[in-house]
C-alpha cells in the first residue's frame, strides 16, 4: 500500500493497544475516556488489548488501520 501522504510504501503489521484506544478531538491528561462529541472509543477491553491490522508509513509516520477490525488475541 502507498502511503497517502507522501507516497512511501507503507509496511504491513499491527497496532497494538492496552486496556483503551481512543481517539479523541482532544488531549486528556488523565483518562483516554471520551468527553466530547467528536470523540472515538476505537477498542475497551476490561482484560486483555486489542489488535488491528495496519500499516504505516516509516518515511512519514501515518499510522493507517480499519477500528472495526479488531483481532482476537491469539
């Protein structure tokens, strides 16, 4: 896959998370927990992490990867 920024080949792989991954319109300095409207719970698990398939781009540093394709731990 190119890379949609500045055109690299992105390199194939996984991102890995703990406990939450959110993506959040803001920073929050002490909780990942969404406070506002815009803002995404991309994976919770109360025991264990979340895998996703992905890819990033080692040029620029894009991270790309689908939040609904969660991998179960194998």
């Amino acid at each position: 896959m190119r890379c949609p920024q500045c055109g690299e080949e992105m390199q194939p792989g996984f991102l890995q998370a703990g406990n939450l991954l959110a993506f959040n319109r803001n920073r929050h300095k002490i909780s990942l927990n969404p406070r506002d409207e815009g803002d995404v719970v991309i994976a919770r698990k109360a025991f264990g992490s979340a895998d996703f398939p992905g890819f990033i781009c080692r040029g620029c540093g894009l991270v790309v990867f689908n939040c609904r394709d969660v991998l179960t731990r194998l």
